[in-house]
C-alpha cells in the first residue's frame, strides 16, 4: 500500500515538474502566434487602405477628364476638330504683299491737237491758218494699288479686287509760231502794236512758245486674275479721271472729268519687285470749252509690292 502511495506521489511530482517545464514554452509560442496575427491584420488592413485610395484617385481622375455638360463636350468636339484641320492643312507659303506703288512712263496721244488762241491759232496774226499743236507726247506718272478683295467678294477664286489712285503728266510738245512777220502770234503777247518781252537780236518773243500738257488724276476699281502667279493680267472696266489742261482753253477752262479704261499685266520678277505695261484709253463726254481730251496712253511700269 505504501509503495503504491509512493508511485503515486512520486508520477504527481513528476507530472508537477514537466508541467512546470512545458507552461512557459507553451505560453511563448501563443504570444508569438497573436503577434504575427496582429501584423498580418495590419497588412490586410494597410493594404485594403491602399485599395480604396486607388480607386477613390481613379474616380477623381475620370471625373476631371469627363466634361461637366453636354456643351462642354460639344465644344471639345469642335475644338478637336479644328485642330485636326489645322495639322491636315498644307502650310501655306509667305503671303504676298498685295499693295503696290508703282511708277509709269510710256506714250500719249490726243485724238484732237490744239487749235486755240493760247496755242498761237483762231489769231487774226496768223490769218485764219489751221494751226493745231502736236497730237503726240509723252508720259510720266506714277500711283498705288491697294487690295480689297481675293476672290472678286465671294464670287470668283484668285480673282483680286484693288483700288488703283494714279496722277499722270502728259507733255505734247511746244507751239512756235511766227505769222504775219511778228516773232510770235499769241494775242496775249501783243500790247498795243508792240511785243512784250521781244528780243530785238533774235526777232522772238519770250511768250512765242506755248508748252501743251495735260495732268490727269484717276481713280478706279482693278480686277487682277491669277492670284499667286508671278503674271498677273488685269482690266479696268471703268474708273473716274479728272483732266487739267495747259494753257487754258478759249473760254479760260483748264477742268475737264471723264472716264478710264485700262488693261495691261505685270510681272513678279524679284521678292516683291514687278514690271508691267498697260494701255489707257481716256473720254469724255464733252470738249473743254472747244479743247477734246479724249485719247490714250500706253507704256510701261515698275511696282513695288507692300
């Protein structure tokens, strides 16, 4: 009976001690289990965290991308488009300079000469002799084209429209006349029998040539064809120019209006440098007091563009 105590008491202490040794073990490793576990739902939750942010960034940025209403997108759409247009266009070249200032000169003529008492005829000193002023000279000039339109208003394609200004100074030679054996027979010049201003040496007077000249100053409307080319054809169908003449007529007029009509081309023959040549044809519905100007110029011309 006493052993059997003794084996008994002595598996109880043994159990007691074993125990004792595991316990700690036992408790070191559930603390380490929580503490893993605890970072693990740390992660998860850090991780969950970061998912949702994500997801709130990607909703913000389609929010921002996507326009707020239908207009807006309509205007996204044209300006798309527009740029699209744009990027398809072919680049076009420098624009030309479409003004111009140019400088004229070429031939004149008068369908009619002179034949009045400031140009030495009508006189009683040249007794009734026909004696008309030369119907040919010569002409200087000079004006500016300033472009309207490049494409007639609307109506046809490299068709320009300008507005021309020019002043022209036409020179149809002098009238020396010595009649009856005076030096001269302009009636002005004659003062009681005598002559003013005569040179006893050489017979003439110094009013016994009359100089015959013309100043005309146009305006009108110019259709140029072929925008772009380096020729450029071009017509006046009709534009305004008001004539002076020198010496005044009979009737003491030097003022006479009409109309222009024109034609001619130029040529682009350096950066903005052209030549051309025209022909113009003046008329005018009636004589200055007996003086015709109706007549016709043609000749050539620099421009320069701007």
């Amino acid at each position: 009976m006493i052993n059997k105590t003794k084996l008994a008491l002595g598996i109880a202490a043994t159990l007691t001690i074993a125990g004792a040794l595991v316990s700690p073990q036992a408790m070191a490793i559930s603390k380490a289990d929580r503490v893993a576990e605890a970072a693990n739902n740390k992660v998860d939750a850090l991780e969950a965290q970061m998912q949702a942010m994500q997801a709130e960034l990607s909703r913000l940025r389609a929010e921002t991308s996507r326009p707020r209403s239908s207009a807006d997108a309509g205007k996204v759409q044209e300006l798309d488009q527009w740029m699209n247009s744009v990027k398809s266009a072919p680049k076009e070249s420098k624009k030309s300079k479409d003004n111009m200032v140019f400088f004229r000169g070429g031939y004149a003529h008068m369908f009619k000469g002179r034949n009045d008492i400031l140009t030495g005829g009508q006189t009683a000193l040249n007794g009734g002799k026909d004696d008309t002023t030369d119907k040919s000279g010569y002409d200087l000039g000079a004006g500016f084209d300033f472009s309207l339109s490049d494409d007639l208003f609307g109506f046809m394609d490299s068709t320009e429209v300008l507005a021309e200004l020019m002043f022209e100074y036409k020179k149809f030679g002098k009238q020396h006349s010595q009649n009856a054996g005076l030096p001269n027979n302009n009636t002005l010049c004659v003062v009681g029998g005598g002559v003013v201003g005569a040179d006893v040496t050489t017979n003439k007077s110094s009013c016994s040539d009359v100089t015959v000249s013309q100043f005309t100053l146009s305006a009108a409307p110019k259709v140029k064809f072929m925008k772009g080319s380096a020729l450029r054809p071009w017509i006046i169908p009709v534009g305004l120019a008001m004539h002076v003449i020198s010496p005044p007529s009979n009737g003491v007029t030097v003022f006479n209006p009409g109309a222009m009509f024109a034609l001619g081309a130029d040529y682009k023959i350096w950066k903005d440098i052209y030549v051309g040549a025209d022909a113009r044809y003046h008329w005018t519905a009636s004589d200055a007091d007996g003086v015709n100007t109706d007549g016709y110029t043609a000749g050539g011309y620099l421009g320069i563009g701007f």
